[in-house]
C-alpha cells in the first residue's frame, strides 16, 4: 500500500485526529485514576474532553448529520419521558422550601445533561480502535491504583478521612467504566482481557472502605450473566426489577415490615428507616401526587423536615421530592432506556445492561445521585458506549484471487 506523501496530507483532518485522541485519553485515561486522589476530576475533566470531542469535530465534520442526529434522539422514547420528569422537577422548584439552593442544584443538572447531548452529537460516526484500547487500559490501570490506595494509603494525605472519601467515589466511577471496558474486549474477542479488567475492578471495590462500590458491582455482574446467557431476558427482567422498584416506592415499607419485624431487630438501622418511610406516606398522602419539591431530601435532613436517618435510597427520595409525575417520568425514561439496549450490537448488550444495574444498585444503595460528580460520570458511561458501538466496524480487503482473475477478464 503506497504511503501518503506528507504535501498531500490534510493537516485540519491531523489536528482533529489529535485533539479526538487527547480527548479519549483525557475521558478514559486520565479520569478512572484522576476520581481515586481528587475530589473535583470527574467534574473538571470530563467537561475538558467534551469540549475537545466539540472542536475537533468542528474542524473535521466527522459526525453524523448534526440535525438528523438530533431529531432522533430528541422523538425517543427514552428522551421523551426524561424530558417530562425535567419538567416537572423544574416546575417543583414552585413550591420547593428551598429555592435558590433547588435552582442552582437544576441548573447545574441541566448544564451536564446539555453537556452530554454536546459530546453525543461530537462523536465521529466511525472511531478508531487505537482510540477504544484506551478503556480497559484506563480502568485497569484504575483498579491496580486504587487497590494500591486501600491497603498502602496516599503518602502525604492530609487526613485519612478525604482520602477514603476520595477512594470510595473513585471506585463508584470505576465500578460504572468496568462495563463499557469489558465490553469493548469482548467485543473484539479478547476474553481473557475482559475477565483480567473484571476481576482486577472486583479485587479494588472488595478492598475499599465502603461495601458499596462491592454490591452494587455484583448486582452489575448478575445482570451481565443473565443477559449473555438469554439477551431478551436480561434485558426484560433489568427493566422489570429497576423501574417496578420506582413505581412501587411508596408501598415498599408496607410490603417490607414483615419481613423486617420478622429478621432486624427494632433498633436496627433498617427498620427505623422504614418505620420513617412509612410515617412520611401516611402523614401526608396527597404529597404523593406533587412531592415535596426538588432539593427537599437533603434540605430536608439538615433542616429538621425530615428526621436525620431518613432513608436516602432514590426509591424514597424521588417520590418524597417529586411525587407521582416526577417517579413516573424517570420510570418511563429508565424503562425506555433499557428495552433499546435490546437494538444494540448483541456483544454489547450484556455491558449495557450490567451499567444499568451496576448505577441503579447504587441508587437504591443511597448515593447522592443529584451530586454533579455522579451525574457527570453518569454521561462519561453513555458516550463511551456510543463511542464503542460506533467501532463496531470491520473493514475486509478483498482477496488475491479474486483480484488477478478480475484483471485477467
């Protein structure tokens, strides 16, 4: 093949082909090990390599078409239901106790949801490999530091305890990439590689010091076996268990005392957060319809509207802030979401559904999730799913043989 003379070469395309490389390091390189020793890396960096995902396709056109690209992913389903439960937690900020802090809290929401649309609609319509091995690369180098941290700690630390806050968030963002970099190995047939990144993620959230990272990883690892062995089923029974969980929210702390009076002890942690849960659904039932606003959780606890030990699962918060419509609408769009994995690369599929699982646990699990790290690292995990199943493409040269006899014709 004859090489491309350097006066021929298109320095614009060069550039972009750069900054699209420093980009996909900078996301899925830099950020994994960045998460475990900082507290702002996700929010600071993610947004830098969005922004050169942008230029670059600015200077190349690589994209698919800007306005079919978006007409799609604005009638989807998914878009539509999560755009009426945006709406509604907009208009909540009405009769939130909390306004300017629940408005700047949204806006913030809105800006990243923005921001994830941007890197979307920046995404190339083929990406290279070179730039796809980044992933496993990036998480396992993650995991080998971040296992490293919890047995040795970090040499000079101001205080034990911000460096196991730091390690628990850095291992919540690994336990969510796991999936997208096995996935890419996988896809490529490299399963050794895959079970190496899987295990070596694994042995880092079982040595952090919180047990989440661990559980919900493994509920993520449950809903992966399932969907490789039977794709329709995986699919079917995540969707079922995530958003029949959302629906059901107010009636879950009735349905659970049995099974609480009968196995915790009256004092346990558990059963005082349902006995709340349950006070909260029947003091004030017709709240179920309009919540309590945006914000109100949190703002909640530290005001003394809600009692401390209130449950912080998003199966309590969501319905305490945004009632009926608000839980219904993130129901929907998460029910959505997850039946169009179904459509995807069937390599794929498995890792979709086990990030679904993996996020979800750790919602019920009680994280933050209107914290701006989580929702970053949220839209990190879906572009790079788009960016993986956008280098599902095998380029075939055509064969000797048949070559010589077209010219002997």
């Amino acid at each position: 093949m004859a090489r491309v003379s350097p006066t021929t070469a298109d320095p614009v395309a060069e550039a972009a082909a750069l900054l699209r490389r420093v980009a996909f390091a900078t996301l899925i390189l830099v950020v994994p090990t960045a998460a475990l020793v900082t507290r702002r890396g996700v929010v600071v960096l993610i947004p830098i390599g969005i922004s050169l995902l942008v230029i670059a396709s600015a200077l190349d056109g690589a994209q698919r078409p800007l306005a079919t690209t978006a007409r799609r992913l604005a009638a989807s389903p998914a878009t539509i239901a999560g755009g009426i439960a945006l709406f509604w937690c907009a208009l909540s900020l009405v009769w939130t106790p909390f306004p300017a802090e629940a408005s700047e809290r949204f806006l913030n929401i809105a800006v990243t949801i923005g921001m994830a649309v941007l890197g979307y609609l920046a995404l190339p319509d083929r990406i290279r490999s070179a730039n796809l091995y980044l992933i496993p690369v990036g998480v396992g180098a993650a995991a080998a530091v971040g296992g490293a941290v919890a047995v040795f700690g970090v040499p000079m630390a101001r205080t034990a305890e911000i460096v196991a806050q730091n390690l628990d968030r850095g291992l919540t963002v690994l336990a969510l990439l796991v999936w997208p970099a096995v996935s890419w190995l996988r896809s490529r047939g490299r399963y050794a590689e895959a079970l190496a990144v899987g295990v070596l993620v694994a042995l880092a959230t079982v040595l952090g010091p919180q047990p989440n990272p661990a559980i919900a990883l493994a509920c993520g690892a449950l809903a992966f076996g399932l969907t490789a062995l039977s794709l329709r089923a995986g699919v079917r029974a995540t969707a079922a268990v995530a958003t029949g969980l959302l629906a059901l929210g107010p009636l879950l702390p009735f349905m659970l005392r049995p099974l609480a009076h009968a196995a915790l002890e009256p004092g346990h942690w558990l059963a005082r957060g349902l006995r709340i849960w349950r006070s909260v659904v029947t003091a004030q039932p017709e709240r179920l319809i309009t919540g309590h606003g945006f914000e109100t959780a949190l703002r909640g606890r530290i005001e003394g509207l809600l009692p401390v030990n209130a449950p912080n699962t998003i199966l309590f918060e969501l319905w305490y802030e945004l009632g009926v419509v608000g839980a219904f609408g993130v129901a929907a769009a998460l029910f959505a979401a997850i039946l169009a994995c179904e459509t995807r690369s069937p390599s794929l599929v498995p890792g979709m559904i086990a990030a679904f699982a993996t996020a979800y646990a750790f919602a019920c699990l009680g994280i933050g999730t209107a914290q701006m790290w989580w929702f970053t690292a949220l839209a990190l995990v879906v572009l790079v799913f788009v960016s993986i199943e956008r280098g599902q493409f095998r380029t075939t040269r055509p064969k000797a043989r048949l070559k010589l006899a077209a010219n002997e014709r």
